[in-house]
C-alpha cells in the first residue's frame, strides 16, 4: 500500500443516540485516505456536526467503530484517548470562542508543541528551539504577518483569527484535520482565500481533512469525495465528479438546485 492509498480514518455504523431517542447519527460509514479530503453538507440538524464531536471523542458512540491508522477506538483508555485527540485536531465556525482572550496569539498558536514538543513536524523540529522563530515560520505558512504574534483575539479580524486556529493546526501535523464550518463567520472574500489556503497546505503538506460545511459550493471546491447527510444518514456518496450525475439520491439534486442558483 502507497503512503496516498493508505487509510487514515475510517468509520463503521457509528450510532449515536440521544436520550429522547432522536437518532442523532445513524448507521454511518465512510474512510478517508492520507491527503484526501472527505467533504460533508447537509441541512441544519443533519448530524454532521454531531458525527464530529463523536469522532473527536467528545460524545460517546452508542454503536458501530472508529479506526485510526488501523487501530481501533472502542477499547481506548484515557492516556491513548488524549494521543488520538491530538492526531485529530479541529477548526470550528467560530474563531473567537476557541482562542483564549487571555493569551496572545504566539501562545495560543505554539500551544500543542508547549504541551509536546515530539510531535513538532520535520519542518519545524530544526528552529524549534526558538520559540518564537517557530510561531514566525507558522504565521507566514498560513499568510499571517509575525507582528499579529503578540496581538490578542479581539485585535485581530475573524479572518486573521481562522488563519490562527489552521496554524495550530498544523503545527502538530496532525492525521486529520476536522473542518466543522470553517468560513461560516467570514464575508465571501475572506471565505475564498480560507479555502485556497486550505488546498494549498493539503497539496505541500499532504494533509488529509474531513470538511463539514451546509455550503456545496465550498464542499465541492475543497473535497476529492462527498457525503451528503439527511436525519442522521448518509443520503448520498460520491466523487466530486460526479456531483452533476443523475444517478444522484433526490435529496442530493435538492441541494444541488440551489448550488447551483
């Protein structure tokens, strides 16, 4: 198996249930391969933002498994729960609520490698002595000037925020990256140079992303596959070439009216 064919991440009939018995996830299945980008949308209250908090392990699954690198989750204990998170990072739709407004931003975004620093990248591992040379090299892969370093949250636009939070990270490079609306708070501009920033790390680093977003548009610019979710299920899967076919499930043609509108 080549580094590319290789499977990062992969789901079977994960089941997630809430106590009122709405079924929140529902049987799910998929894999994404090493600098694939897996593409996810739907409605609101489809499930794809609860079918990322399962796989970030911040909701407990009722049924089915995860596998990362081949190894599954079901068993996991609490120490290799927190070495999975860390291979899994997350950028939400909202910057401001996961930055600290207490810190500046060479230490929000140097904070995975403070916590560790033998997960530091080849990239990084020869300048790591240097604290801050090695925010400087993480701002400038993600077009962020190192004066914006010593700024706080509220000083910098949400934009300039998003940008912090896809340094952080990559500064682990991680296994897979969780998208979860990632340009939902942003004006149009700023959306697009958010998205060919994302394809461009992807195609330096190799970097493989699961990303979640109700916008097909931005799906289908970023993904090399898509799912589309309709009460908790897949509804639809496919590669993105094949997003015009009219072997497509209806609810997927739905969307597909007002992409293309």
């Amino acid at each position: 198996m080549t580094r590319k064919e290789e499977t990062v991440l992969a789901v079977s009939n994960l089941t997630k249930h809430y106590s009122c018995g709405h079924k929140a996830v529902d049987n799910v299945s998929f894999s994404i391969r090493k600098g694939e980008c897996l593409g996810l949308t739907g409605e609101s209250g489809s499930g794809k933002s609860t079918l990322a908090r399962c796989l970030l392990l911040l909701e407990n699954i009722d049924q089915g498994e995860i596998w990362l690198h081949q190894h599954p989750l079901s068993s996991i204990n609490k120490k290799d729960a927190r070495l999975y998170r860390r291979k899994l990072q997350a950028v939400f739709q909202n910057p401001a609520a996961s930055l600290n407004p207490k810190l500046k931003m060479i230490d929000s975004v140097m904070e995975p490698l403070d916590v560790s620093k033998k997960d530091a990248p080849l990239f990084l591992r020869g300048i790591l002595a240097n604290r801050r040379l090695a925010a400087e090299h993480l701002f400038a892969m993600v077009g962020l000037p190192p004066h914006l370093l010593d700024r706080y949250p509220h000083e910098l636009s949400g934009g300039q925020r998003q940008r912090v939070l896809i340094a952080r990270a990559i500064s682990i490079e991680p296994s897979l990256i969780i998208f979860d609306e990632p340009t939902a708070s942003l004006d149009v501009t700023s959306q697009a140079k958010i998205l060919d920033l994302l394809k461009d790390l992807q195609d330096e680093m190799g970097l493989s992303y699961l990303f979640i977003s109700h916008d097909l548009a931005a799906v289908h610019f970023m993904s090399h596959h898509i799912m589309i979710m309709k009460d908790g299920q897949i509804a639809d899967q496919f590669a993105k070439e094949e997003l015009f076919s009219e072997k497509r499930h209806p609810y997927a043609k739905k969307l597909l009216q007002v992409f293309e509108s």
